[in-house]
C-alpha cells in the first residue's frame, strides 16, 4: 500500500487545515512543481517555502520524467479532441483562464493550441479554460504518481478535479480520494490557531510506526466504500463507520490518558523514592517522605512496567495514531498553537 502521496492540480496547495491533516496522514507529500522555481523556492507563497524547506513537501519537477514516458499527453489529447467534437464552442466558452506552465505540458502544448484548447500567454505559462487545466492535471498526477520513482497516490482538495477523475480510467483514484477526505476531516476536525511545523516534523517522527498501522486500517475501510455504487448504501455505510471509528479512538484516548500520569509519575517515584530523604530536601515534606517510605522500590518498578506494558500495548492498536493525534492537536503548545486573547 502506497505510504506517500502527490497533490494537484495546482503548485502550491491552499493552506488551511486539510493540507495539515495530509502532512500528518501521509508519510511524504509531493507537489508537481516546475523547476525554475524548486530550484528558486523563495518565488513561492511564503507558507509552500517554509513546507519545502523542512522537507515537508517534496518537489517533483516534470521535466526529469516525462520526456521518457511513452505517447506521454496522447491520451489526454484524445480526450480533449472527443470533448471538443461533442459540444458547442459556446459551451466551453468561459471568461475564467487557467494557466500551466510549460514544463508539466512538455511537447504537447502546441498541439493543445492547434486543437484551440490552450493559448500562449506570457513564457513559460499557457491559458486554457479551467475544464482543460483541471483534466490535465489530473491526468499528469495520476501518470507521475504511477511511476516507480514517485510511487504516489494523486490526491487534492479540487472538487472539480475529481469530478474529471471520475469519468476516466483513473476512476478509482478519486472515490477514495473523496471517501479520505470527508472521513479524515471528520474525525480530525483541526481547531483554529497557528500550526506549528516544527511539531508536526517531531510528531511524525515520534509516531511513524503508529501512522502505518492506523493508515493502513482506514485505507482498507476507503477502498470498501468505494466499491459501493448505489450513493445512499455508501453514505449510511460511511456514517456507520466514523461513528464507529469515533468511539473507538475515543476509547484509546481514554485509556492512554488513565495510564500517562501514571507512567510520568512511576519515572520520578523510581529514581527518588530510594530515598526519602531526597524528597524530605526538595520538598521540605516529612508526610511525603513517610508516605514513600510505605513502597518499596521493587513495588514501584513493578506498577511502572506494568503500566508501561498496558500503554506499549494500546500503541499497538490500529487506531493509535488516531487518538495520540487527538491528545497533541488538544495540548496548549501541541501541533496546533491557539493564540491567547488580549
């Protein structure tokens, strides 16, 4: 199962919470993005700079890949022609352009000219109407995706992207894109505040085991709802299935919170309840020494492992992730930083 995944259709995703939400979700997030300006990422919208300067997100530049990708665009360019000969130039006609740059076109932008789907504008951009942008991005995401270097699953926050997903033979791409997105942002609701990069680098990396293990079990449940045709089976059935997957993260959550106290507790207990006269010092307490005094040290170990085994073992759960993700994005100074009022 794909562990990474590659956003479209545009260079830099909007920030907000569902970009958040797919840094944390993915083990690495790519954007396609031409390479004058990887290689100037200060020409970028300042938050895509900050993303791919942590390593974030990771530029994939076109030009070092479909060069070498055989009848690369032809399809795409079948698709358009067939879309042109079915309608009214009237009915593609819109006041809104889109523009590409040159690199994701490669050679087939002058053949997008020739059949009137896309104009020159200032180089390296070409315009074309957002059904042509949005279907070839779509396209070209799925293409460098299916790649053994890239190794990607397309995804994107663009509902009308999906909707040109939806009717070729990437279908499959964007119902569980859809079925992700409206399950993760359900069960992850972000609150509002500033994000703090530095703790998502930590927290993945703490948590990377975990991610798997809990991507890998909700994957499974997005691939099931896919396979629902009939709409109203396949809401009822997701519905079903965030409830479910509600209460039970809500269950770990609980558990981890009984067993966390404890933990911190037993590490300082173990190191200073040896001696109660290391506590009588620190804390100028004679009743805390004596109530130490009551457990011996062995005891105090014991309860520590035994809490440490019961924490270990809900770390194992599939679902982990879910609930550890819930305990960090609730603390004060956790993933997400909420700004005190004046």
């Amino acid at each position: 199962m794909r562990s990474k995944a590659l956003y479209f259709p545009y260079i830099s995703p909007p920030e907000g919470n569902w970009l958040y939400l797919m840094l944390l979700y993915w083990d690495q997030l790519s954007s396609i993005v031409p390479f004058e300006l990887a290689d100037s990422p200060e020409r970028l919208p300042p938050h895509m700079h900050i993303l791919m300067k942590e390593g974030l997100i990771h530029p994939v530049t076109p030009a070092k890949f479909i060069e070498d990708i055989d009848a690369f665009g032809l399809p795409f360019l079948s698709y358009v022609e067939r879309r042109i000969r079915r309608k009214t130039p009237r009915q593609h006609a819109t006041h809104s352009k889109t523009s590409i740059h040159i690199e994701k076109l490669g050679h087939i932008a002058e053949d997008l000219v020739e059949l009137g789907a896309a104009t020159p504008a200032h180089y390296p951009w070409y315009e074309m109407e957002p059904w042509v942008a949005n279907a070839f991005m779509s396209y070209l995401a799925c293409i460098l995706g299916n790649l053994p270097e890239i190794d990607s699953v397309p995804i994107t926050n663009d509902e009308s992207c999906l909707q040109t997903l939806r009717g070729g033979s990437y279908g499959r791409y964007s119902l569980l894109d859809s079925q992700r997105r409206t399950v993760l942002e359900d069960l992850f609701p972000f609150p509002k505040g500033d994000v703090d990069i530095p703790g998502i680098i930590k927290f993945k990396k703490k948590y990377g085991a975990e991610l798997t293990h809990f991507r890998n079990e909700v994957e499974e449940l997005f691939i099931d709802l896919s396979a629902i045709s009939d709409c109203y089976l396949r809401e009822e059935k997701r519905q079903m299935a965030i409830h479910k997957l509600k209460n039970e993260i809500e269950c770990i959550s609980r558990r981890l919170q009984e067993t966390w106290p404890g933990v911190e507790l037993l590490d300082v207990l173990a190191i200073m309840g040896a001696s109660g006269s290391i506590v009588t010092h620190l804390h100028g307490d004679q009743s805390l020494a004596a109530g130490l005094g009551a457990f011996s040290l062995p005891r105090l170990i014991n309860s520590y492992l035994e809490r440490r085994q019961q924490r270990n073992s809900l770390f194992n759960h599939p679902l982990a992730y879910g609930a550890l993700l819930r305990r960090q994005m609730s603390q004060p100074n956790g993933i997400v930083r909420v700004p005190r009022g004046r």
